[in-house]
C-alpha cells in the first residue's frame, strides 16, 4: 500500500509520540511504516529477554536496528535479563503455546515498556506481539492493559494492526526489507514445540539462524 493512501491512525486520547515495544523486525515492520505515514513520533523498545538463545537474540535485534536506522527512528536496547525470564517461567516449561507462559511472557516485556514509559515521559506504548496470527490478539491486549494501568496517565494502545491488510503487509515488507526469517516463535519452549510439529510432518528441525 502506497503511504499516501493509508488512512492516518489518531493516537488515543490525543497523545503525540508511543513508545513501541518491538520483538522483531518482521513483525514490527508494519507498524513502523503505519507510524511514519501517520507522522507519529515514536521511539522502538526492544525488551525480549526470552528469546533463546542469544545469538538468535541478537540477529532478532539487530535487524529491528537495521530497519530502525534506515529512518532514524530512536531504539532503546534494553537489558537481556534471561535468567529473570527462566526464573519466571520456572514450573510453565510444558504449558502450551498461548497459554499461561505466555501470558507472563507478555506480562513481563509489557510490564518493562510501560516502566520505560512512565519513567521517560511517554503517554502510549503499543507493541507488535498481537500482529502475528499465532498470537492470542486478545492475550496480547489484556497483557498490555494490565501494564498501563500501573501507572496514571499511560495508555495501552490496542489497535488491531492485522486488519485492513496490515498481516499481509507485514510479509510484504519482510520480503522486500530482506529481514532474518526466525523459525520459532522465540523462547527454548517454543522452539521445542515447532520441532515436534515438524518431526511430525517430517520437516527439517528448526533452530537459531533460522534464514534470510
């Protein structure tokens, strides 16, 4: 979809810049040119410590930053506290995806934007976790509601970034953008569940690296 044509996105309640917890490029790409064409002012938050292992962290990140430079956007990288997350998901290890490990995976990267947020003068988060059709659109949005409301004055911004075309252009600009294919949704756990789906159906394992 050409820039000019989008329809602008007005911010809730009339705020000016979000602050956008990002856990990825291919998922956050459609968000960054809705933003744009919209002329929001927005800061990307990258905050995924359960993505494993660090070296699929790191690709993860780094090709969010790649995209974020090319303009200019702010991104604040912040801490990969893993051991946090393992100790959190501790007795969640064969909960299904969607279910309560994700809740308190999304609990907890939401909890840190909304921190981030209130400390730094944001009125909006939103993030891209609910654009993927694997995830629970409305998981994502009560995870997110929960956050904001720890602090007045902050809003959880629960724009259904799938509809209009937005999940088909979100692989659109993957494409063209080139961006690091992961092959599982993030976490250890996760990683073990797309490889038993894959044995299943006599598929390569996947793993860190995943293409491009």
């Amino acid at each position: 979809m050409n820039t000019a044509t989008r329809k602008p996105l007005p911010l809730p309640g009339g705020h000016g810049k979000v602050l956008l917890h990002s856990c990825c490029a291919t998922c956050s790409g459609e968000l960054i040119e809705a933003m744009r064409a919209s002329a929001i002012d927005f800061t990307i938050f990258f905050y995924n410590p359960n993505i494993h292992p660090v070296q699929e962290y790191e690709l993860r990140k780094n090709e969010n930053i790649r995209f974020a430079r090319q303009f200019g956007i702010a991104f604040v990288d912040a801490d990969y506290d893993s051991d946090n997350w393992f100790a959190r998901a501790r007795g969640m290890e064969h909960e299904p995806e969607r279910g309560i490990r994700c809740t308190m995976c999304f609990d907890m990267r939401l909890e840190r934007t909304a921190l981030y947020a209130h400390e730094h003068g944001f009125a909006v988060i939103a993030t891209s976790l609910g654009i993927s059709r694997w995830k629970n659109l409305q998981q994502v949005n009560d995870c997110g509601q929960r956050a904001a409301s720890r602090y007045p004055g902050l809003t959880y911004w629960d724009h259904n970034w799938r509809k209009d075309g937005g999940s088909a252009r979100s692989i659109e600009i993957a494409r063209r953008e080139h961006f690091y294919r992961q092959e599982y949704c993030g976490c250890i756990y996760s990683l073990r569940e797309a490889n038993a789906r894959r044995a299943a159906q006599g598929r390569e394992r996947a793993g860190p690296g995943g293409k491009d």
